[in-house]
C-alpha cells in the first residue's frame, strides 16, 4: 500500500502567506500536482493539521478547492490550528468525520493496512510530563531545549520550571516573537516586560491557543473583544479567521491592554485584573476599599480565586522579564504599587 502524507498546510482565507512569509496555498497546488504526477499512483493521501491556520470556513473552503484535484481517497487529521466543526462542515462529504462529536478521531478499515487518526494533544502533553519523572536537572534542561528547538515553547517552560539547583531562565521566561511585541507596545505606550508577563500567563506563548470560553492566540483575545478593539483601531480588514495571526493578535492585544490601562488609572496591577475578569469587576474592587492599600495587600483581596491567581503570576513574570531585560534587579513592591479606592462608575470596554 502506498500512502502520501501532506502536513501542516496552514491555508489562510484569500490566499494569504502563512505568517506573512509563506505562500502556503501555491504550495499546496505544486504539492498536489506533483502527487498526481507520481508514476505509481497513490492508494490514499493522508493530510495532517494544521491544515489552515485560522480555523475559519473560508479557509476550509480554500483548502477543499486546492485538494479537489485528488482522484484517490482522501483523509484528514486535525491540528492545533484547526476548529473541528468547520472542518466537519467544509468536508461534510467524508463519513469518517462525523463519526465523534468533538475530537478527530476515526480508523479507517478499507485498506489493506489500518489507518488510525488520533487527535491527542492532550494525551501529548500527558505523555510528555510522564516522561519527566525523576529526571536529573541537567536531563531536565536539555529536554527543555530539545522543545526550544521544536517550537515547543509551553513544553520548554514546563520542562524548565521542574528544575530545583540548575536554573535557565532563558527557557522559563523566553522572548519570542520581541520585534514585533515591542512595536506593539511601543506603539500604544506599555511596558514590554508586563505585556510578556501577561502572555507568558495567558498561553504560554501557544500562538493558536484557545481556552476551554473560546479566547483565542498568544493573548487570548475574546471574538467579542477583538471586533470592539478592531473597530476602536479602525482595523477595516479584520475577520474572526485573523485572531490568530501574530500581527493582529498582538495589536489588538496591546491595544486593549492599552485601553484598560488607561480606564483604571494606569496601573499595571489593577489592569491585570480588568483584562482577566473585566474591567468593571476591576473598578468594584476597587471601590470597595475601605482606604488605600499597598497592591500586594489589593492583590490578596482579589475575590475571585483564578484572577488574584493570574494577577499575582503577572505582576511577579513582568518583575522577572524586567530584570532579564534590563540587567538589574527589579523591586515588585514599586511595580504593584498603592490602590487608592474610587467610585467604581461605568465603562464602556468589554
């Protein structure tokens, strides 16, 4: 049996570049046109995600178009990048991916050799922390950079983290993606070290991220709260499918980071809060100070168990990036601040 496999083709919506570099769809094209031209014609051709890069129906429409010249069977396996109800919708015509509700997952018997498609980044990363048992820290720090080098950045941060003598702290606090995040921040004027903190926090640098609410990329921007921040930026061209790509992910994050920044008195600390629970849980808190207190003591007080979590995980990685970026020690007590309570009136961000 003879078996093509097509992987991680990233298809974006009107043809493109992946990343702003790669012309994946005119890739695509050559990659089927070459298949076709094989002397011994395929039995199957197996496509692997990320099979496109935003998980938008226009791209899998895209990607059904480019595919179509296929004459043998054809199976698809979903990736990080892909949301599984569009796929199912665009290739509505292959039994084989309505036979789960959520995950892609299906065996394929029609063939002398069993095809089982697993869908298991999950069980991945399971496995993953499994293999970690009882490791030494130098293991540890080498497996660390076995996934720097794979692009594995949450894997290389887990790995790193388990260490207990021997530290890297280029792999527990990287910098990726620093030209384009420091344009962002310089841009609407915020702190580099604290908008790391912050996606450090939020999705360990995951560029496709999406949580269980549906926030999606690097920092896990809400579908309502990207259209209200594109449209305050006036980003006509903005679509769902476009969350994920670096650029626009980042802007509208620092963009609204920016706005919350200023609605609540541009403090780092209440801002963290605003942009895990929302600003006007933000402003209550606030206001229902008694007197001005110390933002370590405000931190404390947060009500709700996941943001004073994440706001203390914030505010402590932003310290961290700060003396990494600055080559000198930083002092937490000035960054937090002093919360001084005000009435907590409306906003109009989401």
């Amino acid at each position: 049996m003879l078996l093509c496999q097509i992987s991680d083709t990233h298809i974006k919506a009107g043809r493109r570049k992946a990343y702003g570099v790669v012309d994946t769809a005119a890739m695509l094209e050559r990659c089927v046109r070459q298949i076709l031209e094989l002397p011994q014609r395929p039995d199957a051709v197996v496509a692997t995600g990320d099979l496109v890069d935003g998980g938008g129906s226009d791209e899998y429409g895209l990607l059904r178009e480019l595919l179509s010249p296929l004459t043998m069977p054809l199976y698809l396996i979903a990736g990080n990048h892909d949301q599984r109800d569009e796929l199912r919708r665009a290739f509505a015509d292959h039994r084989y991916l309505a036979r789960q509700e959520s995950f892609v997952q299906y065996a394929i018997d029609e063939h002398p050799l069993r095809l089982i498609a697993l869908d298991l980044r999950f069980e991945g990363n399971r496995e993953w922390a499994w293999q970690l048992r009882q490791r030494s820290d130098p293991e540890l720090l080498a497996i660390a950079e076995f996934a720097r080098q794979r692009g594995a950045i949450d894997r290389m941060i887990a790995t790193s983290e388990r260490t207990r003598d021997l530290f890297d702290f280029s792999q527990r606090f990287p910098a990726p993606h620093r030209t384009d995040l420091a344009r962002h921040a310089r841009a609407v004027g915020l702190d580099e070290a604290w908008v790391y903190g912050l996606i450090r926090q939020e999705s360990r640098f995951i560029a496709d991220a999406r949580s269980s609410a549906g926030a999606q990329g690097l920092m896990q921007l809400m579908p309502a709260t990207a259209r209200y921040v594109a449209r305050r930026v006036g980003m006509n061209d903005f679509a769902s499918s476009r969350v994920n790509e670096l650029d626009v992910n980042l802007r509208l994050g620092t963009s609204y980071l920016q706005m919350v920044f200023d609605d609540l008195d541009r403090q780092p600390l209440l801002a963290s809060a605003a942009y895990n629970a929302g600003p006007a849980r933000a402003r209550a808190w606030r206001a229902a100070l008694a007197r001005p207190v110390e933002g370590a003591i405000f931190a404390e007080t947060i009500p709700f168990n996941e943001t004073r979590d994440y706001v203390q995980k914030v505010m402590s990685n932003a310290v961290v990036y700060a003396a990494l970026f600055e080559g000198r020690a930083q002092s937490l007590k000035a960054r937090l601040g002093t919360v001084v309570p005000r009435p907590a009136g409306t906003t109009e961000l989401p």
